[in-house]
C-alpha cells in the first residue's frame, strides 16, 4: 500500500472532485467514511424504511418485483432475500479484458459516493465493506464489457456485489484470489445482501463514471503536454513566435485559447529580443496551435461540470426517499450526460493527435523543417545514408493518429433497445468512455513520439555555431529529456524509449504548466 501524509478522502455528505477520485486511483491517499451519528443514522433509515414496507407488503421494483420488464412479475415474500444474489448471479456474463486496479479503485469510489446520499436504501455496513475493499485495496475483477450503460452499468458492477458477497474473484496484494478466502483472511463474514442492496450496486453510472475521471484527469496533463511539445517545435523549426501574440488573442477571446496562447509566450519568452524572422507565417500545425487545443482548453470546464455532478447523484432506481417515506421510480441510471462529455472528449483528444502528428511530419522533412537534418537523424555526414533517425517513428505515430481518429465515432448515438424493450433506449455512456480511454492512449503514444523528435530537433539546433539559448522553461524541460532520452546519433531501436517516455507521462511527471 502506498502510504502519504494527505488528508484521507471523506465519503459523506460532501461533494467529491475528479482529483479526490484520481488520488483515490493511484493510492495517494487514504479514505474514510463519515462517522457521524446523524450521518449514519440517515443512512439507516432508508433500509429501515424499506424493512417497514416489506413488513406491509408493499410493492417495490426490484425488491418484491422481477428486474426490468419483469417488473410486473411479484416476488412472494419468502424469496425477497434470494432475489438479491439472482441478480448479480445472473449478471455475471461479462467480457473483455478486466479493468486495470487504477480504474477499478475509480469504480468503487464512484460507486460509494453516490450510495452515501442515503436515497438508496442500503445500510451501513454496506458503505463500510465498500469502504474498506478501497482502503484495503481489494478489487473485484471486473471484466469491461458488457454495458449498455442503462439500466447503469449493471453487467460490470455486479462482480462488485458478487465480491462484496463473497464471490467471485478479486485482486488482493498483487494475487487473483478468490473473494471467500480473502474475507476468510481477513476474518470477515460476506455481506448478504439485503432487499434492494444488490439494485442499489449496480443499478448506477459508477463503472461510465469512474473512468471519465481518469479521462479528464489524462485530458487534463496532455493538453499542457501538447503545448509544451508546440513550444520545443517552435524553436526546433524555427517558427515564428508572433503568431502567439497577446494583442492577437485579444481579438478572439476564448478563454481556453487565450490561455494556451499565454502559455507558449511564456515557455518561448516571447518578450525577450528575437531574431530576424524568417517567414511571416508558419503553417498551420504551429500558427494555429492554440486554436486548435483551445477547444480542448474551454471544454474542460464543462466536462468537469458533467462528471462531478454524476459523481455526486444518486443514481440508482428506485429513489428511497425515507423522510418522506416514498419510493421515487425513474431513470437515473441513464448515463447520458457522461456518454455525451466522453464522446466529445475523445474528438477533442483525438484532434490534439492530429496536431502532433503534424508537428512531426514537418520536423522530418527537409522540405518544410529548415535546415535540419533528414528524418532528424544526428548522424555524421560520412554516415548519414545508413541512418533514417525517426523515419519509422514518424511513420507509426502517423498509424496511432489514424486509429485516434477512427475510434472518434460517438457511441451515444448508437442506442439499442434491450431486454424486451425495457431498456429500449439505452446512454453507451461506458462504451464511449473506453473509447476515450483508447483515443488518450493512442493520442499519448503520438505525444511521447512527438516529445522526443521535437527534444531531438532542439539539440540539433543547439549544434549550430550560431545558435541562441533556449528559453528558461524549454531549457529545463530539455535538461530533463536528457536524462532519459540522449539524442539519436547512430539509429537504435526506440520502443523502450518511447515505453519510458509513456511511463513518465501516466505518471504526470514533469511540471508543465498550473
């Protein structure tokens, strides 16, 4: 377990931010429950609500009825206890490959905040098994395919109620275990769930949620990524710095764009002296590259306004409303608002792809890169046919940019009607999600190849008698890259370098911009 001296992350009754379940993800911090008597005792009450129904027959969905269009099937009081592990049992159909620990923990964590809003129905101890499997990081194995993403994502989330009930499988200090034996370890009893526990579990946008918070949060770091990347491209193709100009920005304010404009002014010293230009415009892969990752800079805002107030709904069926002692049927499971934001982040990711693609191909063409050498190759003269630097480089961030850029078809819009046509129109929001997933991994592999040919096109540069001092900020992030990356001289094979540099980019390794 990762230990840190942060505050623990409180479940409660306050709202939580991407960067609480980002923490949560990686192992920062700690967590813990609210322990207050009036928290815990709001909690309680919607269970002892609904114990107080059963005990008047009423008729729940979920809890004295069949699931979905079997609604209308009446569950006799003496199976309401088994219907709980019927569902996920039945549910346990899911494929693909299993959610990686750090996407997992984002699920549980999603899941928890949203079951202590206390309109669930669920007890206690519930919250605390949930909060323990986080704190003691023992995650289900949950395979990631197989949601509609309504009624929630209800295949996904029931290995999390199968393990919260000792079954199925986890992963538990680095070994694939068995949920019995691990609570048989740790001296625990498995949960049996209660009437409407199991519902309550599943039926919700956790798994769709949970992974647009890494999304957002890799969204975040590539965006500064990609304009440190432009600024090094500035110099190694000795662009035109103007093009960023303040007064320029002025007269198309967006918010986003001014800030990216802003941010290569400051990493290119725009206001120190310059030299002679030599071209008035340069093309359009670095004049408009605040124009174009602007849009991903004023989207954030919003995306974040999308995810944070699903990460903090209750957003399962039906609503237990104790106070008020009504049972609230609806649709909150319909993941849309997340469906909607993670189609639309991974167009935006993908055109930042598009752009360092770009960068790339001018920075190995002699016709368009000024000067350097061919494929930026740093081979001598008497050498230089043998040598093809970046060429094969370039070529597969071409590919990586081909398949962001397919993956970029919205899932949203491809409802399908299912399970008798209960779940007749249906959110894709946690399909849409791992496609964003996939468009940010490809789009870092572009910005990883396109980081170190830019770093490489900066030291050829930096070879010229009459070459000027980089900037303070590219110094800095030059110095860096050396440590890990020495210039490519004689041709060697890059993956490793390339693996490394993806490393350090999940990691959020290098200070960029605030």
């Amino acid at each position: 377990m990762t230990t840190h001296p942060l505050e623990p992350v409180t479940f409660g009754e306050l709202p939580l931010r991407i960067e609480d379940v980002l923490a949560l993800a990686n192992r920062q911090v700690p967590t813990q429950l609210q322990g207050d008597p009036a928290f815990r005792q709001r909690i309680a009450k919607g269970a002892q609500f609904l114990d107080s129904l059963l005990d008047k027959e009423g008729v729940i969905y979920g809890v004295t009825t069949g699931y979905g269009d079997s609604c209308v099937v009446a569950v006799p009081l003496q199976h309401v206890e088994a219907l709980p592990r019927h569902l996920y049992t039945f549910h346990g159909c899911g494929l693909g490959e299993l959610l990686d620990p750090q996407a997992t923990r984002a699920v549980l964590a999603a899941r928890l905040q949203s079951l202590c809003h206390g309109v669930s129905g669920v007890r206690v101890e519930l919250l605390e098994r949930l909060q323990a499997f986080l704190d003691l990081d023992i995650l289900p194995l949950i395979p990631e395919e197989g949601s509609v993403g309504a009624s929630g994502d209800l295949t996904p989330l029931s290995y999390v109620a199968a393990t919260l009930s000792g079954e199925r499988e986890v992963l538990f200090r680095g070994e694939r275990r068995q949920s019995s034996d691990v609570h048989r370890e740790l001296g625990w009893d498995p949960l049996v769930l209660r009437p409407k526990e199991a519902l309550a579990l599943m039926n919700g946008t956790a798994v769709m949620t949970g992974l647009a918070c890494l999304a957002f949060a890799r969204a975040d770091y590539l965006l500064q990524l990609a304009t440190r990347i432009t600024a090094l491209n500035v110099v190694a193709l000795q662009g035109n710095p103007e093009h960023f100009d303040e007064r320029l920005f002025a007269a198309k304010p967006h918010p986003g764009q001014m800030q990216v404009a802003a941010w290569l002014r400051k990493d290119l010293a725009i206001d120190a002296p310059t030299a002679p230009l030599h071209r008035l415009q340069d093309r359009y892969s670095l004049r408009c590259a605040p124009h174009v990752l602007g849009v991903l800079a004023d989207s954030l805002g919003w995306l974040r306004s999308f995810i944070e107030t699903e990460l903090n709904s209750a957003n399962d069926n039906p609503i237990i409303d104790a106070e008020e002692e009504r049972v609230l049927h609806g649709g909150h499971f319909y993941g849309g608002h997340i469906a909607f934001a993670m189609d639309s982040l991974k167009t935006l990711v993908a055109n930042v792809a598009d752009l360092l693609d770009r960068q790339l191909a001018l920075l190995v063409d002699v016709r368009y890169n000024h000067g350097l050498p061919s494929n930026l190759s740093g081979a001598s003269a008497e050498r230089a046919m043998l040598n093809h630097g970046f060429k094969a480089v370039q070529i597969g961030a071409s590919a990586w940019t081909a398949e962001a850029l397919k993956n970029t078809m919205p899932a949203s819009v491809f409802s399908r009607s299912t399970e008798c046509h209960n779940q007749d129109k249906v959110s894709m929001g946690t399909i849409a999600a791992r496609d964003a997933i996939r468009v940010l991994e490809l789009t870092e592999q572009v910005a990883a190849a396109t980081l170190l040919a830019a770093n490489q096109g900066v030291w050829l540069r930096s070879q010229a008698c009459d070459a000027r001092p980089l900037p303070p900020a590219l110094a800095a992030m030059h110095e860096a890259l050396a440590k890990d990356f020495p210039p490519v001289i004689e041709d060697r094979a890059l993956e490793a370098e390339l693996r490394l540099c993806l490393k350090r980019i999940a990691e959020q390794h290098w200070r960029l911009h605030a």
